[in-house]
C-alpha cells in the first residue's frame, strides 16, 4: 500500500501500527533468511517506533510512483523518433554481485534498491505510455490464420548437416549406427569440473547427456530401413539434441539449475516437438545445457560449466540455448532444437555461425511454464534447408495445446524442386523494410555486414523500403516486465531453494518479483499496440531485416566462471533486434553474414516476417546464404562424425 501514499501519510500509519505491534510489526515483511524479531527484540518501545517512522518515510520517498509524463509519452509516440538509449547498470561478479544478491532479499532494502533500478532505468514509461494509446490486453489466441505465402579467407567447413547426413544414409557412406557411436566419445563429457578448461569436446558440448546404450540401439533399426531402403524421411537416424528445458522421455530436466532434476524427475513423456522428432525418425542423443533456467543471453553455467564458443573458445556461445549452438556449431549434431523466450535461438545461433528459426508463436506446440506467453521451441541448424527440415517435422496444430489451434498448414517452399524455378531471381516482388536509425546502432563490422546482406537481398529482386516502427524502447522494456514477471511467477514454487540458484538468477528473479500488476497489465497493453503496428507495417513490406545482436559473442570473463556475471549493458545490446519475436509473436530467422576480423567471430543478420509467413522467411534465409559463397568457415574446435 505504500506505494499509493504521500510520505506524511506513511508515517502516520506505521506510526499508529508500531502503537499497536510494537517491535514486530516487521514480521509482515519476513523471509526465510532473516529474523525480523530479533532484529528488534532488544529496541525500546519509543526507539522501535522512531527509527520505523523514519525508514518509512524515507522507503516511500524512494518507492512512491512518480506522476505519468503523458506530453512526453505522447510526443516519443507521434514524432517517430528513435530513443532507445543504454541500459544504466554496473557490471557485477563475484563477491559484489552475491552482496547484491543478498542486499535485494532483506526485506525493505531489496524493494528500496530495486525502486532505485527502476527509475534510473525509466521502467515508469510503460506505464506513463499506455495512458496515451487506446488498445485493449493482449490476446495470447493468434485469430489472423492467413494462407503461410511462399513467395519468391578461412578453410571453410563442411557440416554435413540433417540432409547430407541423410544422403550419406542412403547410399552406404555412412552407417547410422557406426555414426551414433561415434557421438558418444564426443557428447559424454564431463558436467561439472574444471571451469578453467576451454578445449576440446569438454569446454564446448559441457553437459550433454546421453542415456546410455538408447542412441546406439536406436540405430541398429534406423541402419535396417536404409539396407530395405525404406528410410522413414529425411530425419531418419539423424542425432538431435534437445535443449535441457524440455521433456524427453526417461531423461531428467535440470533446466540449468543443480537441484530442479530431483525435484522434476524423469520424464514419463515425450514433449511434442520430441515425440514428432522421433516419428519423422531422429535419433534424440541427448539433451544440451544451458543459461540457468534460460534468464540469461551468455550461455554461462555456474552448476555444469559453461559451453565454449566453437569459433573461440575464449568467448560465449550466447544464451539461453548456449549448448544446442554449441554442439551443432563443432559437429556433434547436425541440428538441435532450443527455447526462445527473448532470443535463446537467436542469440546463440548467430554468435556460432548457424541458421536458427522461431517460429510465429502457437506454431510449435509446445507448452513453456516457465514464461508461457513469450517462449517458443524451434530447431538451430547449420543451413537453411536442415532448420526447414526440422521445423516442417516439429511445426503444426496440437490439440493439447489450445494457442497451436489457430493456424494455417506448414508450408515450406524451400523444401520443393519448385525452388529451383526462381533461382536467378528468388525474391522478386518482395519487399524488404529496413529502419536505416535502428540498424546503425550496432558495432561498425555488424552494420556492414547487415548492410551488405540488405544489397545480397536486392540483387536476388528484393525492393528495399524505410520503415520506421515507434517506440522501441517502451517495447522492450514491456518485454522485460512480462518476461521476468512470469519466470519468478514460476519459480515461486521452488522458494526453498532459491539461494541454490546463481547469484544473477537470483537478482533477476528478484527484478521479476517486484513489478507491479499495474506494470505487467501495462506491458500487455503495449504487446496488444505493438502488435497492431506489425500488422501495418507487414501491410507495407513482405520482410524487415536487422542485425541479430548490436555486437558478436562476448568475451569470458574467467572470474564470473564460478560466481556467474549480471551485465545488463551487454544483455541489452545483444537483445536488442529480439524482442518482437518474443513479444509480439512475429517468426524470425537468423542467418550467418560474416566474421569480425580481429576474433574471427560470427556476425549473423535477422530476418523477420507477418504472423505464419514461416515459407517465406526460410526462402530469404536460403538466399542469404550467399553471403558466404565459400561455406562457413571451420570452428577452431570441430568434430566430423560421418569420417
């Protein structure tokens, strides 16, 4: 309630309830860790009372909302321009993060520092800036089912991907069977241990688990139907990974976390996408590790290690799906499906070099508790046509799942010899908006590459046209309200353990706990604005092309391996093209588009479509593929599993 009262008024009333409850009045703010009685139990009266009108009045100073700015909401709105500034916040690891940690769990003073985080950040705009519009809350029911239209240096790699394997298969190449075999030497390795330890298979596919004896068996059957064959399509015998926030059957779910494995067991059931994966015939290897519970965009793990990047070893992979890009990217799987609540595809898949696809939200079916209304499960890949492949395999209407209903058939032109038909000119009549203020900010070396994937666009018949799409920021700061909201919503449940989650989690968490249901109804408000303005501007052009992240992988830091990192500058610059996809639904695809050169890390670029224009996105990411007309390059670690 104080949040609604003058400072005066505060003191007033606490004054009259210290009257009454004397030193205990506190007892209503109580945690677990801390022992408010006798915290007072030695105060006298009089003292007890002062010292808690004093604080009172100086938490509502701090807390009190500050009054709408409606003329500057309403001019950011009208005047188009661009506003998205750097994120304010110090960059924390080791002792001074777990003090940070530990000050937002006491009572008052978390809630005193988070209000002091707030209103540097300008978290109040959502709120300020809905006063302005006229939209009602979002519907999580996507009604609009139209038809998916198809419309139109370094040693380089060879992944031989979902379709070379497969190809492989059929002809004796390769046995399905010796090829499962051979993952396993490469995806067993060790979950904890030294973090220090950057090489090899160890560093990169850190935390892959594999059942034993189920791969090797599996493909005993799969390397039948080839002899007779009768492959089931083009998935048969090929090793998947599944990211370890989703079920596959007999394996338990850590979610990145050292306790929740216990707490959730093994998996009765297979997830949807899973059990589709394994009717088209993939062979799950095991399942990837990731970013705990998925809160943050390095990959770092303080549990089970944190994945290496591929290209670099000293640098991340990016996060949330850091061990799907990882193993995908070094070879020891062809594809791997991963989680996108605010770019957990995206991110990782574009700082190692790889296609990754999230789909229009509802597409996949497949229930994500942990932030229901903006995650999404989709495949990472090495090329266009494998993240196709398996998004045509996981994609469609389930009946348990109430927001897949609403959708038209998968359609993937890519995936027909028709292609062939339009290759001189396969995106003729398509038109491509790019917001010249948006794109630019961004490091020089990711602006040229995305610059140079726009003019790769035109030359394949591609109309440019500027857009611009206002009010980024608010957008993105809605985002954050709705994503963190529903994660320590879910998390809820396990409070018992919450000092066993990394001190970043715990921060982040506690960011999530303290929003107010006036922020979080304001932030839906903003999805159901930000929605009608994708609806008109995919009324204007056909795709909108950006970079993927402002800056390629960062470096890590050895000192937050054990402690875990909390940068918000560096999460916000690498979420910074994301965040409609999330939010409002729309499918993305990210595609590789060059190296820096100094590092020699990925740079990838992002293409986004109108709700259920899959078809079309993966024609544009088949294009862009060009910009590497040599191949991907080799990652310093590399593993082929056909040889």
């Amino acid at each position: 309630w104080w949040r609604n009262v003058s400072a005066s008024e505060m003191s007033r009333r606490v004054s009259a309830r210290c009257q009454r409850y004397q030193p205990s009045f506190v007892l209503s703010y109580s945690c677990s860790d801390w022992a408010p009685q006798s915290t007072f139990a030695d105060m006298g009266g009089l003292m007890g009372s002062a010292a808690a009108v004093a604080l009172a009045a100086a938490l509502a100073v701090l807390l009190r909302d500050d009054a709408l700015d409606l003329w500057d909401a309403k001019a950011a709105r009208d005047d188009g321009r661009y506003e998205i500034v750097p994120m304010v916040s110090p960059q924390l690891l080791r002792a001074p993060l777990t003090a940070f940690s530990a000050a937002l769990r006491v009572p008052l003073l978390g809630d005193a520092i988070i209000a002091w985080i707030s209103k540097d950040n300008e978290v109040g705009m959502v709120a300020s800036y809905v006063a302005t519009i006229n939209h009602a809350f979002f519907s999580q029911i996507l009604p609009d089912a139209r038809t998916d239209r198809g419309g139109a240096g370094a040693r380089a790699v060879q992944h031989h991907g979902v379709c070379g394997a497969s190809d492989a298969f059929k002809v004796s190449q390769a046995s399905p069977f010796r090829v499962l075999q051979h993952c396993r030497p490469h995806v067993l390795v060790r979950g904890r241990g030294s973090h220090a330890d950057g090489g090899g298979a160890a560093g990169v596919g850190r935390g892959v688990a594999v059942r034993r004896g189920h791969p090797a068996a599996a493909g005993v059957h799969v390397t039948a139907r080839y002899r007779k064959g009768a492959p089931l399509g083009p998935l048969d015998g090929v090793p998947i990974a599944i990211k370890d926030e989703i079920d596959v059957k007999g394996h338990r779910m850590t979610v990145g976390t050292d306790f929740l494995a216990a707490t959730f067991g093994a998996a009765e059931e297979d997830s949807i996408p899973v059990a589709r994966l394994r009717a088209a015939g993939a062979v799950i290897i095991g399942k990837t590790n990731m970013h705990e519970i998925g809160i943050g965009t390095t990959g770092l793990n303080t549990h089970h290690g944190t994945p290496r990047n591929p290209h670099n070893p000293e640098y991340h992979t990016g996060g949330s799906s850091a061990g799907s890009a990882a193993a995908v990217a070094a070879g020891l799987v062809p594809v791997a499906i991963g989680v996108d609540g605010g770019g957990s595809i995206r991110i990782p898949a574009a700082l190692c070099g790889l296609v990754g696809v999230k789909a229009t939200f509802g597409r996949v079916a497949c229930p994500a508790p942990d932030a229901p209304s903006v995650a999404h499960v989709g495949p990472i890949a090495t090329n266009a046509k494998d993240a196709a492949v398996v998004y045509a395999a996981v994609a469609g209407a389930h009946e348990a799942v109430e927001e897949s209903l609403p959708q038209p058939g998968v359609h993937v032109p890519v995936l027909s010899d028709a292609a062939a038909d339009v290759a001189r000119a396969p995106l003729k009549g398509v038109t491509v908006g790019v917001y010249e203020e948006w794109v630019n900010d961004a490091e020089e070396e990711v602006v040229a590459a995305c610059r140079k994937a726009i003019e790769h666009l035109k030359a394949a018949g591609a109309v440019v046209q500027q857009v611009q799409i206002p009010n980024l920021r608010v957008m993105n700061m809605a985002h954050g309200i709705t994503i963190l909201s529903e994660m320590a919503a879910a998390m809820t449940k396990h409070s018992a353990n919450f000092t066993r989650f990394c001190a970043e989690t715990q921060v982040s968490l506690k960011l999530g706990e303290k929003f107010s249901a006036r922020e979080l109804l304001a932030a839906q408000q903003v999805r159901a604005y930000h929605t009608h303005v994708h609806r008109e501007l995919f009324k204007d052009v056909d795709l909108l092309i950006t970079p993927t992240t402002a800056a390629t992988a960062p470096v890590i830091d050895a000192d937050g391996l054990s402690s875990s990192v909390s940068d918000v500058k560096e999460t916000a610059s690498l979420m910074k093209y994301i965040i409609a996809g999330n939010f409002v639904g729309v499918p993305a695809v990210t595609v590789p588009a060059g190296y820096s050169k100094a590092r020699g890390l990925p740079i990838g670029v992002q293409v986004v479509a109108d709700f259920w224009q899959e078809g079309r996105l993966l024609e544009a990411a088949k294009v862009l593929e060009g910009l590497l007309p040599d191949g991907p390059r080799r990652p310093e670690v590399f593993y082929d599993v056909l040889q």
